[in-house]
C-alpha cells in the first residue's frame, strides 16, 4: 500500500469541455487550459496529485488526425513511469475514434487512459463537464486492493458511463448521454458509487512491458451501401490512387446487393491487395457472413468480416495494420483476431 497521493496526467487536447464563445462569431471555440481550471475550482479538492499538459493549440476534434495520435502515444510514453493513470480530454465528435487508434497504439497497455470531455463548455452553469472529469480522474486513479489499477484500459468516460474505447460509438449531438457500447457491457457504471465490472475489463502481462506503436496509415476510406448505389461510383472509390483499406457498411447482419458488377468490382479490388473489412449499418450485434446469400458472395471475393465491431474501430485497426506490414495474409489474420477486446469472436 502506498502512501502518497496517486498521480494522474491531465491532457488537454481541446474540446467543448474547455471552449468558449467567440465574441465575434458567437461560435464555440477552444481555450487554453487555465481557463478551464479558472472554471473548476473543484479540481484542487480531489485528493489525486494532477499534472496537466496542454496541447500548444487546443483543438475542436473534428481536427483531430494520426499525426496528433501520434504525439498523444508520445506524451503518455514520456510519462507513463511516473503518473498512475492518464485523463484525456477530448471534444467527443471523434473521441470514440481517438479512443480505438489509442487502443492499438498502446499495446499491453497496462495504466488507465480515459478520455472524455463535455456536451456543454465547464464555465457554463449546466456543464456535464465537471461531473465528467472528476470521476475520469477517480477512475484513472483507482487500484485493486494488490496494487494494480482498476481498469487497465483505452476508455471513454462520460454521463455515469465507462466504456470500452474501441466498443465506443457517439450517439447523441445533443444529450448529456453521447456513448454507448452496444456491443459490449459498460466496464463500469457511475451513481451514487462507482460500480466496477471487473469480469469484463482487460487483464494486461503486467511482466511485459507497453509497447507503443506509431505508424498508422491513412490511405483508408468508409463506404455505405444504399439501395441504388451506382457501379461508376463505387469503381471510382476502388480505384483511389493509394487506396489500401476499406470498411464497408453493409446491411443487416453483413449484406450486400447481389448485383454480379459489385461482386467483380469488389473482387478485383482484393485481387489488388485492398482489404475490405464488412462492418454493419445497424448500430448493434455482429455480421455473419454467412447467414444470407448476399453475405455468402462477400466471403468469396476476399471481404473479411468485422464482427461486431463498431465503424470507428474498424478504421482505426484498419491503419494500425496497414501501418505495420504490407503482407495481406498477416492484416487478414489480425483482423479476424481480438487485439484488446475489439471485437467478439464466435465460440
Ligand atoms: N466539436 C466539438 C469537438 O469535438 C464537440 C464536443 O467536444 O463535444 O471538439
């Protein structure tokens, strides 16, 4: 049992959390970290030694991109020695992006990382941002009873609840209530106390080190079917220079039309090395491939299943691979394996 306070590195990336209005355009817009703490004098009650570090310029998170990820994976790497946990807040438009790259880029991860931010700026009296980030810090901070940390993991905190990062998915533009993982149960639940499902949350090798990743490549593309989608544009998409990835948003439980022209075009996009990755429209359970036909002549011109894993992750894991090797028998075998809780594999 120590002691002294545990410690916990504050990021600050930007965000509605820490945004305020321009006067002149009447628009929200980020704001530097004191601003932030000027709002919330309750940070200096929560008995958790904070750090801060504060992107040189704060970001609304439609900006966010693999190059800040990159420096994200840089920062926690400087510090992970020293700090118990880490707080990232985020704007929550691509926070569940953010979440699922980080997920790939921390390997054995073996520390908390939880992201979060707010519906409503912190100096606004309504704000969900206090509530947000100071049970982030708690969690970030919590320990078993043997030392370790409660929830070794890439999450996302917000409205009482605590995810999974790469099961995440933003839900809502306007409600207090903007993530759910509705293929994976919360890793824990914030009321009245702080309710931990620990048969559900990641069991690191705290023998191994993390080991961080760097390369993503973003010659990636998400592409939805609809009734009536045209050959000429999905050949144009196929045919991107460059072009190495695709997550492709089919029906149901991983359909597609059964036009012979998608089939071949399709085809020969796998003949070329693309890896196309099948990830549902519905916003909850699995594909599986082989349940209808139009699923079935996927599987045969080389489109790999993603499970029920969300758009975001996808894409995110699609990079990861992409990043690392160019040998499609390696990235096919990866995907349909679960690098850190990303998907759920049939028994
Ligand atoms: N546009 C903002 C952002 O993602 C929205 C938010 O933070 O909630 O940075």
């Amino acid at each position: 049992m120590k002691d002294e306070l545990n410690k916990v590195l504050l990021i600050y990336t930007g965000g509605t959390i820490g945004m305020g209005l321009n006067p002149q355009t009447s628009a929200l817009e980020p704001l530097d970290f004191n601003h932030l703490v000027k709002s919330m004098p309750e940070l200096a009650a929560i008995p958790v030694a904070i750090d801060v570090y504060q992107f040189p310029e704060p970001i609304d998170s439609s900006d966010m991109n693999p190059l800040l990820w990159r420096r994200i994976v840089e920062i926690i790497v400087g510090h992970y020695d020293r700090y118990d946990g880490f707080v990232i807040l985020h704007g929550t438009d691509t926070m569940a992006f953010t979440a699922s790259a980080l997920s790939f880029m921390l390997e054995n991860l073996t520390k908390p990382v939880i992201l979060t931010g707010s519906q409503l700026p912190i100096n606004q009296l309504r704000t969900d941002g206090k509530e947000n980030l100071i049970t982030s810090i708690e969690i970030a901070a919590a320990h078993n009873s043997d030392g370790t940390p409660r929830v070794p993991e890439v999450c996302i905190y917000f409205s009482g609840k605590l995810l999974r990062g790469n099961r995440s998915t933003k839900i809502n533009s306007e409600g207090f209530n903007a993530f759910d993982s509705f293929n994976f149960p919360h890793l824990a639940d914030a009321g009245v106390n702080i309710v931990y499902h620990d048969d559900v949350i990641l069991h690191p090798d705290y023998a191994k080190p993390m080991t961080p990743h760097f390369a993503m490549d973003a010659n990636v593309v998400v592409f939805t079917l609809f009734p009536g989608i045209q050959e000429q544009t999905v050949r144009h998409l196929l045919e991107a220079p460059h072009l190495r990835g695709i997550v492709m948003r089919s029906y149901g439980s991983g359909n597609a039309p059964q036009q012979p022209w998608l089939m071949q075009a399709l085809s020969e996009a796998t003949e070329r090395g693309i890896v196309i990755i099948n990830i549902t429209q519905c916003a909850a359970g699995p594909v599986e491939m082989a349940r209808y036909s139009g699923g079935f002549l996927l599987k045969n011109v080389g489109v790999i299943s993603g499970y029920d894993g969300t758009v975001e992750c996808a894409i995110a894991k699609l990079m990861h691979l992409l990043g690392h090797t160019t040998d499609i028998g390696v990235i096919r075998e990866k995907m349909n394996q679960s690098l850190c809780g990303e998907i759920t594999l049939l028994q």
